[in-house]
C-alpha cells in the first residue's frame, strides 16, 4: 500500500481563486520526494492542505495517508496518524519553553493514538540524545519556542520536533530558507538520520542546493497548481541550470 496518495486534488481560497489544479502524487515508504517550482506555483498550498492549515477548500479530488482519508481528519488527528509538517517561517510561541512544547507535542500524540505519556527521565533522555545530534544547545531548550531563535535554530528546532515525534510522513515546507550553509547543513544531516524503509517524505525548495544534502529519489516540478513532469535526482540540477521559463511557455502557449 502507498503511504500517501493524492489523487486529482483541487483546492481553492476565499476568494474562490483556484491555487491547485489537480495534483496527482503517490509515495511509497522510504521514499523522498522533491517538490521544486516558482513562487506562486502552489507548493506551499500543497504542504498547508496537507497539514490541515484553515483558509483553503477542497473543491475535488482526496488524499490517503494509509489508505485513511487524510482530508476527513482534524489536525490534531492528522498529526497522530503520522503527518508531520516543517514550516517554512516556524512561528514563535512566548512564554511556552521549547521543553514544555515538546513534551506536550509527544505526549498528546501518545494519548491519541492510545499510549502511555512518557516518563520525565525517559523524556529528557530521548530529547538530549536528539538535540545533542543536532548541536542544539540545552540552554535553547529552555527559551520560548523559537523566541530569538536565529534562521538555522529555528530549523534545528523543527528538525528535532520530527526526530522526537518520529512521523510516517514528514513534509518539509522551504526547510532551506533563510539558513546559511552551516546551518543548512546540520538541518539536512538531522533530516537524513530520519530517512528509513517505513518513513516517506516531501521536501518542497526552489533550490537544488538543499538536494546536494538531502538527495531525493524523484523529483517533481510543479507549476501553475499542479505536477508537470517528473523525474530522477538529475532533474534538479535541469532545473537550476535552465530554470522554469520552459514550463511557463508551456502554459503559456
């Protein structure tokens, strides 16, 4: 069975104005799949519908985590079904400890899917472990959720979110934005530690610089609210060697 499967899907905004035009995509467990395409193009949109963001309806089509309906759930259900979505800008939450939020993250996901909450010691191991991987310092911990947090702590931070929560499906939104090569880098070392034959992902970039770290198995262009070819790793690098201006006359014509 494949782990995620969208079938025709279209979505539009309040003011009725469609952004996806049916998107067609399947992946399979321990695939990592790349999604590159202009501003505009509707990959955002993709990752928000996804994760069950307010602001858009679905006007066609379905999705299938697990062959459950995706679309049907809550957030909070599509987050303990194994749905896990990394921001592009992760938002800052003030006076919320990132170790308070963690723990509350991996806990109400315990609960929902019927499991025990985790001890306090087995907790702070489990987090100094991971954090320790992603050179995440302890003091970070105890600050506000990305409160002050530089571009690349934010993205560590997300990172360890997924490492702590251990999804089926991870979608990572721009995980490359605003991050320096260093920072990129760990990001995508943390990212790649988490690849495995259960677990597929999605990793959205305008950038084929982010796939020289994370390499994915297919990658897709999306223009215009939908996929419009797809292909292996080489396609990337087509792409920041030629650009998009080949797709828009396309659509154009």
């Amino acid at each position: 069975m494949s782990l995620l499967e969208i079938k025709n899907l279209q979505v539009s905004v309040e003011d009725d104005r469609q952004i996806l035009r049916g998107v067609d995509l399947t992946v399979n467990p321990g695939e990592v799949h790349a999604i590159m395409g202009p501003n505009g193009s509707g990959k955002s949109t993709l990752a928000h519908v996804l994760s069950g963001k307010d602001g858009y309806e679905v006007t066609g089509g379905e999705v299938l985590l697990d062959g459950a309906d995706l679309l049907a759930m809550e957030p909070d259900e599509r987050a303990a079904a194994g749905l896990f979505l990394a921001f592009q800008y992760p938002m800052e939450i003030p006076g919320v400890a990132t170790m308070t939020f963690l723990r509350t993250a991996m806990n109400a996901q315990r609960k929902k899917r019927g499991e025990a909450e985790l001890s306090t010691p087995e907790f702070m191991k489990r987090v100094r472990e991971e954090a320790a991987k992603l050179s995440i310092d302890p003091e970070m911990l105890r600050r506000p959720v990305n409160v002050g947090f530089s571009g690349g702590e934010k993205k560590r931070n997300e990172v360890l979110q997924m490492a702590l929560l251990q999804p089926k499906l991870a979608v990572l939104d721009e995980t490359d934005s605003g991050l320096d090569i260093d920072a990129l880098k760990i990001a995508a070392e943390g990212v790649n530690r988490l690849r495995s034959p259960e677990r597929g992902m999605i990793v959205i970039t305008h950038y084929q610089r982010l796939l020289d770290h994370i390499v994915p198995d297919i990658v897709h262009v999306f223009f215009n609210g939908r996929i419009v070819r797809t292909g292996g790793k080489e396609l990337a690098h087509e792409l920041e060697a030629k650009g998009y201006a080949d797709y828009e006359q396309e659509v154009a014509a």
